[in-house]
C-alpha cells in the first residue's frame, strides 16, 4: 500500500502505487554501479530480478524467475533489504523471498495465508511490520516481520467497514500507505470511496480506528491507488472514477507539522490542501516520487500515459509539467523511480544526475524505460520498452 528516500517505501501495486522506493541497494551492486528492479507477471505467476545499469537504464536479466502464487498483484521490499513479499490475488496468500546481495531472489518454502483477494502491500519504515490490503474480504491483514517470516499479529485481519456502518458489498480496499513515522495506516477503498485511517501500535502493529475513522471522496471517485512524499508531508489519492480521474491531496498530521491543530500532539489526521484534487488522465491508479527532487509522476493506465508533476515540498501541491503526459505501452498499471547517480551526486543540483522510471505495461507485456532530467522533472523514452511477456503487474525497485 504505499501508495514511498532513499525512495518512498511505495509499495507498487497494479491499481496503487506505491509504490514504496529507496534509493539503497544492496552491497554488492552498490559498490558495482548497478541497481535492482522486481517484476511480477501475472499471467506467468513469477517474478523476476534485473540489475538495473544506473549509467544508461538497461535492465539484465539477474538469474530465472521465481514462482508466486496466482495473481501477483503487488510487491513490498524490507528496508534492511534482504527480503520481498509478493501478494497473491487469486491464492489469497502472500509468497516470500530472501534477497541476495547481488540482489538474487529465493523462494521461502510455503505461503502465508492472507484475506481474499490481497491487492495491496505496504511495510512500516522501521522494517516491523507487513499489511496487506484484502479487496474481497474489506480487511487489513497485518504481521511483524522477522527476516522473510511472517506472524500475524494480535487482532489480525482487522475489517475497513468502519464501526456503526453497514457495506453489503464491503469498502474493496486495494492500497495502503504507512506514514513516514510508521505511527498511521492509511488505506483506500475502492467502493465506498473513502480513506481509512488507522493508529499503528508501536509494540505490536495492531489497529486502531483514529477518532476520524475515514475522509469521504466525492461519489463515484473509486480511490485506487496511494502514495506519500519523501518528507512525509502528504499523502496522495489515485481517483480512478470515470467522473473523477484526479488525484486529491491531504496533509498528513505527523510528526511536527503545520496541518497539526496540536503541533505537539500528531493524530495521524488528514487536511485535504486547496486546489486539490488536481487532474490527471483516465484511470489513475499510482503514483511514483523521484526521491531528491520534487516531482512525481502517476499511472494513467486506462489513457496509456504518464502524468508528470512537481510537487511543493510545503503543501503538496501539484503543478503539471509541459508536456503534461508522455505515453505509456498499452494498461500500464505500476511504476517505480531509480536514482541513477550515487555516493555525492545524490540531490546535487549542479551535477544534475539522470535517474530511471520504469512502468509495467501489463497489457502489452513490456516494462516502458524513461530518463527522468533532474533539471526540468521531464521524462523522456529510453530505448525500446523491455519485453516480459506474462502482463508484468507490480514493479519494485533498489
């Protein structure tokens, strides 16, 4: 869920985002000049390694596919970098893996069993905790994590519908984010149009319901998708509604921020900003931060296109580049950044480094490769989009 850096913890989601990235690698690849970039394919029911060239953006193939369980639907990397979660939608369980340092994927014996349909993941920045967006059950499954293990936590799964309501057909949540303190959850609910919002106990990962338990989208705005700035100031909504097609924007009211009515006391509460929600293409459903500037870039994947923007650090706000979209390969439906400089470069402005977006186009079997011009915020294509063959669903990068 997700939907962040090092790179946002995003998680990255065919109908999210988030995607949680970081700019770390592993070790090994980092002394290399190399990065790492996940994919999942859908039809295939696998997932691939690609060490990611940070000079040029090219993708190698890092040793054969690994199986998930049916559906792959989403992606979630451990901070400390030596694990990876893949939920499956289909199989209603979640596949683990350890990571190599050269950024090699094993497969855990064994899945964990989740809720139905898990669209979404997220994990806490602290690497403690797992949750897990159940579309078909409206539930939160959450486990404290320990290496590529997972345990359900006291309370797990605990259900979207909040206390007082009655949902026949359930809240379908398919995102999650947690916020940069690992102190709140949010998620989005497809159905019922509304983002939940939850305490995270510190000791255990249990949720609570804050005192403002969710925040209403317009009818028919259909949230989809998720995602957190770096600084952890604001918390990003894909409405992918046929009527909506916008993304909206809340000041999340954590740590010491001035959207806090109490700047000692942060609640977890959300202040949607003016002007939003800002307008994006048809079908937005994720959202991609570049870690040392400010810009993001959202999924269109019913318009086949990127939305670029930048982002004011204060407020959140969005304001549309020129061009405002660069297209995509046919349903792209899950994005990931990769810084594509290191060690001094990094957020150096007078280098001006060139970092890489990649897009999984799930319809057409490619991942599309960009130049991402620190300078401007621009994305330009980059070679010929990857074939993958198998729908790619979900993209994670190190």
């Amino acid at each position: 869920m997700g939907m962040k850096l090092r790179f946002l913890p995003i998680l990255l989601l065919p109908v999210l985002a988030l995607s949680l990235i970081s700019c770390g690698t592993n070790t090994a690849l980092n002394n290399a000049g190399a990065g790492l970039l996940f994919v999942t394919a859908e039809a295939n029911t696998t997932i691939s390694s690609f060490v990611v060239n940070l000079n040029n953006g090219v993708l190698t193939a890092n040793g054969d596919s690994v199986g998930t369980g049916g559906g792959p639907a989403a992606i979630a990397i451990a901070p400390s970098l030596d694990a990876l979660f893949v939920a499956n939608s289909t199989a209603n369980s979640i596949s683990s893996y350890s990571i190599s340092s050269f950024g090699g994927l094993t497969e855990i014996s064994g899945t964990t069993p989740v809720g139905t349909t898990p669209m979404g993941l997220a994990i806490d920045p602290a690497g403690k905790f797992l949750f897990v967006a159940n579309e078909g059950s409206s539930s939160i499954s959450v486990f404290s994590i320990s290496g590529t293990t997972l345990t359900a936590v006291p309370g797990s799964p605990f259900t979207t519908v909040p206390v007082g309501y009655t949902f026949p057909d359930g809240t379908l949540p398919v995102a999650v984010a947690v916020s940069n303190t690992g102190s709140f959850l949010y998620v989005a609910n497809q159905l019922t149009n509304f983002v939940s919002a939850f305490g995270i106990n510190p000791g255990n990962g249990a949720l609570t319901p804050l005192p403002i338990p969710f925040y209403t989208e317009v009818q028919g705005s259909s949230p989809s998708g998720l995602g957190i700035s770096p600084n952890g100031g604001s918390l990003y909504v894909m409405n992918a509604g046929a009527n909506s097609n916008n993304v909206s924007v809340f000041n999340i009211c954590d740590n010491v921020v001035t959207s806090c009515i109490n700047q000692s006391s942060p609640n977890g509460q959300l202040t949607e900003i003016a002007g939003s929600p800002f307008s994006a293409g048809q079908g937005p459903v994720a959202i991609a931060f570049d870690p040392n500037y400010n810009f993001a870039y959202v999924v269109d994947k019913t318009s086949n296109q990127i939305s670029q923007y930048s982002y004011s650090t204060g407020s959140g706000a969005l304001t549309p580049l020129s061009p405002v979209t660069i297209s995509a390969g046919v349903t792209p439906v899950s994005i990931a950044v990769r810084v594509g400089a290191t060690g001094s470069n990094i957020g150096n402005t007078t280098t001006n480094p060139t970092d890489w977006v990649y897009v999984a186009n799930s319809g057409a079997s490619t991942i599309s490769i960009y130049t991402l011009t620190t300078t401007t915020g621009l994305l330009n294509v980059s070679g010929l989009p990857y074939t993958t063959f198998g729908q790619p669903s979900a993209l994670g990068a190190r």
